[in-house]
C-alpha cells in the first residue's frame, strides 16, 4: 500500500486523524455523540482510495439508507464521483438482497424472490397454524411471528429452535417455524429476517465466500452497537486473513436490544479481534458544555462501558431546567406556552429547532391538543405510514406478482380487490387446485380446467385478471417507464376506478387515488434518482428495504414544525432546544424495566434523549397523570436525580410570565385551571 494523502486528514482533529488514518487491520472507534463519526469514516474511506485501494475493494455498511446517502455525498467531496461510486456502501439488508440475488439457487429459492411483509408474514403464521390445529386462543400469529424473528437474528433454524424449546410456547413456535418457513420457500417469498440469516448461510460456502472476500478487502461498519447476532457473523464471514474491519460506533446510544442488537459486540471487540486499533472520540461539535457534562454524569451511572468524556468548545451554555406540573395536560400547556414564547422572542429559532421526547407513542396526545390550540405546526413521527397504507400495499402486491409469480400471498390479496366475483369459495377452489396439481394460484387462473371449475362470471373475471398480468410482465420485461406502465396496469386490471367500488365515500376514494398517484410518483423519482431505466423487480427490492425517514411525511406539520418523536426514533437528531417530557418513574425508565431492575438500557435512552439537544435542553413531569384510565400519582424520574444540582433549574423560569401579556397570562390560567379540573 502506498503512502496516502495527508491533505484529507488535514481538517479532522488528532484523534479523528488518527481514527482515519489506520487503515489496516481491526480498528475499533468509539465515537461519542455529536464527536463527527461520520466525518471520520467518509474520510477514512478516501484516504483508503489515496493509499491506492481499489474503491470497489471498499464495503461500508450502515444501519440506514438515510446514512449511507449522507455518507456517499460527503465522500464525493472528497474523491473523485466516478471513485466514489465504485465504493459499496448501504445497509446489511440491502448488501444482502443483492447478494442473495446472485448466489439464493444453492438454498433452494429462485433469485427473482420478493420480499413478504408484515401483512404477508402474519398471514402465512395464521396459515401454518391452521395447518398444524393451533387456535389463536393458544397464542396470536404476533406472538409466533416475535419468536420466529428472535430465532432468525440468531440465525437459528427450525430443527435447532425445536432442540432448545422448553416449554409448550416455544415448542409450538418451533412447529409454526418449520411450517412458515415451507410456506414461504414455496412462493419463492423470503422475508426481512432472512435476508440476513440467508446471506449468513450463502457465505459458509467456501467458494462464496471466498468470492466476496476477494472482492471487499476494507469493511466499515457504521453504529456497530446496533449489530446481532446474524450481523456480527455476517461480518465474520466477510473479514479476510488482513481482518481489515473498521467499525464505528458507541456503547452509552445501545437502545435496541428489543430488536436483537447485542451491545457485547462492541465491547468485546477487542478481544474478539485481538491487536485492534482503540480510538476514542470525544470533541462534541453539537451541544454546550453543561449538557455534555449531564450528560457524561448520567451515564457513568453504567458500569458496562468503555469510559467516554464529552466536551466541547460550543461554550457553557444555559442551565438545564426542570419544571413539574400539577397534570399532564398542564404539562403539555407549560411545554406549548414555552415553544410559543422562544419562538417568538429568539428570530433565530425556527419552530423546526424545537422537538418533544417522550418515551412511548401514547404520550403524544396531550402535547398535540397544547400545540394545535396555539396554531403551533407540528409534525409527529410514528403516525401512518404512507407506503403502509392499504391501496399502496395492494398497488404493490399487484407488481409484486409480476415480477414473482408463484407469490400466492400477494395474489389473495387482491384477488378480489375491488369485487370481481372472485370472493370466498372461489379462493377455496383456487387452493385445493393448487395444493392438488402443485402450482402456483396465478398460473391455475390461467389453466382453462380451473376456470371451468369456476364457471360463469367467475370464470371469466379469472381469464381477465390472468391475462392482464401476462400482457404486463410482457410489458415489464424492458426496463424504464415503470410509472407509466404500472399506471397503464393498474388501470387495465381495474383497481384504479374500483377504488370507487371499495371506498363508497366519494372524498375517500379521491384522497385514496391521489395517495396511488403519489406512489408512481415515487417510481418515477426512483428511476430519476437511479439516472436511467431500471427494472420493476429493482424498484420492489428498493420498496421492501424503505425506512421510516425515506417514506414520506403526513400531510400534517410538513415544513417548518415543532417535531415530536419517541426517544428511540430521534436518535442521530439534533434540536436547538429539547423538551425531555414525563420524566417520571415507571414511564422513563418504563414500567417494565423498573419491575426487572433493568435499567441500563434505559439509562443509555435517556442519555440519547440529553444529547440530542444543542442549546437549551427542559424536563418536564406531571404530580398527577391519567394512566390506563385512572388519576395517578406520578413519582420524579429517579434519572433526574443523576445531574449534578449545579448544572439544573427548578422551577418555571421566573421572566415566563413576565413576557406574557395580560391577554395571554389569563388564557394561561384558564388553561392551568380547565387542566387541573
């Protein structure tokens, strides 16, 4: 390797240079919040390309495709584009879609498999427990379906799970598993979990792996705490003799250890790669120095870490305030009031500098009626989703079928949607015929002796949508155009005008048909992004890999507006001013982990929640709450009690009412009071 170019690490600081840097073997970079990880790691790849590595040697894998964006613009600036296209970079799901794409025969599926959803996953539990004569009074689909994800993040197959159950839950789960698992591989469907738990099995094949070995030389890895199981074997299998993983990340933001995630694998790095370059970052670029030190004084709280101090040069800064309301609904006005006041006194802050953090979703509703009673825009995160509404999900399942013929899960879908006499006993006819001459739905509907089973209108209805999905699987095999084509489809085979049919309401049918227009504008803005003709089948790969932040906002609160979000989903945010709401114990930390005693996820949570803010950071808790129904009492977040006395304020700030008006200090009280009535 050749000696790099010492100009791209000129404008990183010591230990950001020395992080970029090393470019052979294991390194581990504990990168605390805000300390520019992904500054480092764009600038780590493109002092790897002027050190004469191949940029199509070079995989970086994120955890969003928000990241990998972000990480490919940054690294374009740095390097030549047409180098820094060459460089693989995008999450573990999509790096192993493609790989599955090329190397799925040796597991026994077809490489034009789609992707089953939810809806599809849930649906295909239900049928391999009606299979197997389990009622949903032993346990609903969602349970099996939780059960299943966690042995698949383990990369656990049927016949393994079935050896480790231990009691009639599991052991029935084990049973549902091998079943679901038939069921999918015979509509050549995989789903979200398998594309990990397959790609790991694709790499045990010597030659594979071999493959792609050769082929990406310098892994990166980018939130490394957020790794499982199947991710960290993933890897494993990846690494080469040189072992030259970098991965990024940090221990006190591990939140998600209810998806699988498993915070030993960053701590353990070390040990697992023995010799690994340890750098820390610590220079925060984003909050004051008051917020950092609550910050680093909460989380020591922890004793499972690697010792991280925060600072920075944004200045001191304000103190952190805490204020407790008689109620929640007085809590919310005090948060709105607030909000209103900054905004209006402070030209600098815009409503979207303001965000609310609440540990759970339900928590919501009282900060929305505060914010819509003072015209304060707002935009929640966590509502419905748009790709997850039913006519995009069944557009979808349409296409899906295009491309995947033997997808019987989306072809009942919609089969009868709109009405096309194809309801009920013709479905039960359609399943015994395939069951009995073992082919799939959509090939029966086109066989003549199927269709004189169905006789009448029936039978014809079964011709008609049979051939439209031939004319147009002619009609996709060209990549290009694929708005205009799914238009063309979607109306030939009647679902765009039967909307109209489904949705009886006139207002509802429009808003739904504007929501499909929508979708093909995502088509064709996909298409437009990827500079050329793309295949339908590339399309429904992006589809089935798409995030929260990549799915358009609700038509509520889109520009400028106060965010409200879950802690866990405004991780990698940041906000001027930060409203950190029911602190109170049993809500954060949650009732659950207050019961187990486990707190230490919980803590790393409320260490996010602190660091997301840049200037002013509140907390704010109810005296009484409403919860499940009933008037509580609510206890102080024994968190808050982890800050340090000197860097907090009690108490409502003392020029809040002085700032009103008279006007506004009376509707102030007539709220205070409606509230605590």
């Amino acid at each position: 390797m050749t000696e790099g170019d010492k100009t791209i690490l000129a404008g990183l600081n010591p230990e950001q240079a020395r992080a970029a840097g090393a470019v052979s073997g294991p390194v581990l970079i504990l990168a605390g919040a805000g300390t520019g990880k992904t500054r480092v790691v764009t600038h780590r790849i493109a002092y790897l390309v002027s050190c004469g590595v191949a940029p199509e040697h070079i995989l970086g894998m994120t955890f969003t495709n928000k990241a990998a964006r972000e990480m490919r613009e940054r690294l374009a600036a740095l390097i030549p584009e047409a180098a820094a296209e060459k460089v693989t970079l995008g999450t573990f799901h999509s790096f192993c879609i493609r790989l599955l794409r090329s190397e799925i025969r040796k597991l026994g599926y077809l490489p034009n498999f789609t992707v089953a959803d939810e809806s599809d996953q849930e649906g295909l539990v239900r049928q391999a427990m009606a299979q197997l004569g389990i009622s949903k009074e032993f346990a609903p689909a969602s349970a099996f379906m939780n059960i299943i994800s966690g042995w698949k993040n383990r990369l656990l197959t049927p016949e393994e799970a079935a050896s480790e159950a231990n009691n009639p839950m599991w052991m029935a789960s084990a049973r549902v598993y091998r079943e679901y698992q038939t069921l999918l591989q015979l509509q050549n469907l995989i789903d979200y979990d398998d594309m990990l738990m397959l790609g790991c099995r694709a790499l045990e094949d010597e030659t594979v792996r071999d493959k792609y070995r050769d082929r990406y030389r310098y892994l990166l890895v980018d939130e490394y705490q957020d790794t499982n199981e199947a991710q960290f074997a993933l890897l494993s299998r990846l690494v080469g003799p040189e072992r030259n993983l970098c991965v990024v990340g940090d221990d006190d933001q591990s939140i998600y250890s209810w998806r699988g995630a498993k915070v030993e694998n960053i701590l353990n790095f070390p040990e697992q790669f023995p010799g690994a370059t340890v750098v820390k970052l610590e220079q925060n670029y984003r909050s004051t120095n008051t917020i950092l030190r609550a910050a680093n004084a909460v989380i020591a709280n922890n004793s499972l870490r690697r010792e991280k101090n925060l600072w920075s040069q944004c200045g001191e800064g304000e103190k952190l305030r805490f204020v407790r309301s008689d109620s929640g609904e007085a809590e919310a006005a005090f948060v709105a009031d607030m909000i209103a006041q900054r905004h209006q006194e402070d030209d600098s802050l815009h409503y979207g500098d303001f965000a609310i953090l609440y540990r759970s979703n339900h928590l919501s509703r009282p900060f929305e009626e505060a914010l819509r009673g003072r015209d304060i825009p707002y935009r929640l995160v966590g509502g419905q989703e748009f790709f997850k509404r039913k006519e995009i999900r069944d557009a979808v399942a349409y296409l899906r079928l295009l491309v995947n013929p033997q997808d019987d899960q989306s072809l009942l879908r919609v089969l009868n949607t709109p009405p096309r006499g194809l309801a009920e006993k013709a479905v039960g006819l359609l399943k015994s015929y395939r069951d009995r001459e073992h082919v799939p739905m959509l090939r029966a509907l086109g066989r003549k002796e199927f269709r004189t089973m169905l006789g009448g209108a029936a039978a014809s209805s079964a011709e008609f949508f049979s051939s439209c999905c031939q004319e147009a699987q002619q009609t996709f095999s060209a990549p290009g155009n694929l708005a205009g084509k799914s238009r063309d489809f979607l109306t030939r085979i009647g679902y765009f005008d039967g909307l109209q049919r489904i949705y009886k309401d006139m207002e509802d049918s429009r808003k739904r048909q504007d929501n499909l227009g929508e979708f093909l504008s995502s088509m064709a803005e996909f298409e437009a992004r990827r500079g050329g003709a793309v295949t339908l089948e590339e399309y429904l790969e992006s589809y089935a890999l798409l995030e929260e932040t990549d799915r358009t906002d609700e038509e509520a609160g889109k520009g400028d507006a106060v965010v409200l979000t879950t802690v866990h989903s405004a991780k990698g945010l940041e906000y001027k001013v930060v409203f950190s709401v029911a602190m109170e114990k049993s809500i954060f930390p949650s009732e659950r982990a207050c019961e187990e005693g486990n707190l230490d996820e919980e803590l790393r949570l409320f260490y996010v929640a602190v660091t997301r803010a840049k200037k002013e950071l509140y907390f704010t808790a109810a005296g009484r709450r409403f919860v499940r129904g009933k008037l509580k009492t609510q206890t102080i977040s024994p968190f808050l009690e982890m800050i340090p006395e000197a860097l907090i304020e009690h108490g409502v700030p003392e020029d809040f009412m002085r700032k009103m008006d008279q006007g506004e200090m009376l509707e102030a009280l007539r709220r205070m009071m409606s509230a605590l009535k």
